[in-house]
C-alpha cells in the first residue's frame, strides 16, 4: 500500500484520525538529510552538552578548567555578592541552553512534522541569532566564538526552516 492510500485507509471516510494514529509525512532525503541531521543533532546536543553540562558543572571548586573561564568572565573585581549573583544567573542561563537542547531531541519529530512546534523551535533559534547581534551593537564585539555563533544559529535555523518546508503538514490539526 502507497503512503497516500495508507493514510488515506487510517483516516477513514471522513479524513479524521484516531488517537495516536500518525501521519505520514514527506522524508528529507539525499545529501541534505545528513546536512540536516548533522546540523539540528550537532545543534542540539551542543546545547546538552557544551552549553547545559559543562556550564551546570562550573562549581566554585573545580574540577572543569572551564571554571577558570568562568570565573574570569565574572570575577572583575566584584564584591562576593554580586559575583555569587552572576554566577547565579549564569548557572540558570545554563539550565535553559540543556533545556533547550532536550526539548529538541525529545521533540524532534513534532518539529519537523508540527506547525506549532517548528514555529517556536524556529522563533527560539533565530531570536537567539537576532540577540547575539543586537548586543554586538549595544554591547560591543565579543570573543570570535560568539560572532561565530550568529552564524551557527542562522545557519541552523535555515537549514531546518528549509527541510520542512517538505515535513510539516500544513493545515492539519496536530496529531493526539
């Protein structure tokens, strides 16, 4: 049975579906489906990882070298007070990246087959671009890494906005 009239024999005479029931969607194939995966995987576990992991783990006594970033990046002189408040919200900030990067690997499929879904992916993605270059003109240039990020992100966001374009279902009420 074709994917058509196999999704047309589950939905029954009135193209309605029954709980848990999945649709069929259009599939990334070629070379852009390794383009896409390595892009929205490598995204995302960069966020579990680099960004929630190792930024979550950055206590006051080690072990990671990256404390020794940290610290520096905060500690410019500030009484204990307000390097604790720092570290505070740099520690939270932490929490939303592995969040985030959970939310995509748990949410994958609704991203790419989902409206709602792929929208607020999107909208996250390409806000944190548009951040990143706003503090470049209030805030002045960064580091190269984090001018580098503009363009991951963008470049991220582009490359799933143009896969699913095929993937999503447009019109059609989520599935559940």
């Amino acid at each position: 049975m074709g994917t058509c009239v196999a999704v047309r024999h589950r939905q029954g005479a009135k193209g309605m579906q029954g709980p848990g029931a999945r649709r069929a969607a259009a599939r990334i194939t070629g070379p852009w489906r390794w383009i896409d995966a390595l892009a929205f995987q490598g995204y995302a576990w960069f966020l579990i990882l680099v960004g929630g992991v190792l930024g979550l783990l950055v206590p006051r006594w080690g072990p990671l070298g990256f404390e020794v970033y940290a610290r520096g990046v905060f500690d410019a002189g500030l009484p204990e007070r307000t390097l604790a408040s720092a570290l505070n919200q740099y520690r939270y900030m932490k929490s939303m990246e592995f969040g985030f990067g959970v939310f995509c690997v748990c949410f994958r499929d609704l991203i790419y087959t989902d409206r709602r879904f792929n929208r607020f992916y999107l909208g996250i993605i390409f806000l944190g671009a548009a951040e990143r270059a706003l503090s470049v003109l209030l805030d002045g240039m960064p580091r190269p890494f984090y001018v580098a990020a503009i363009f991951i992100e963008l470049s991220v966001g582009l490359i799933v906005f143009i896969s699913t374009r095929r993937t999503l279902r447009a019109g059609l009420p989520p599935v559940g």
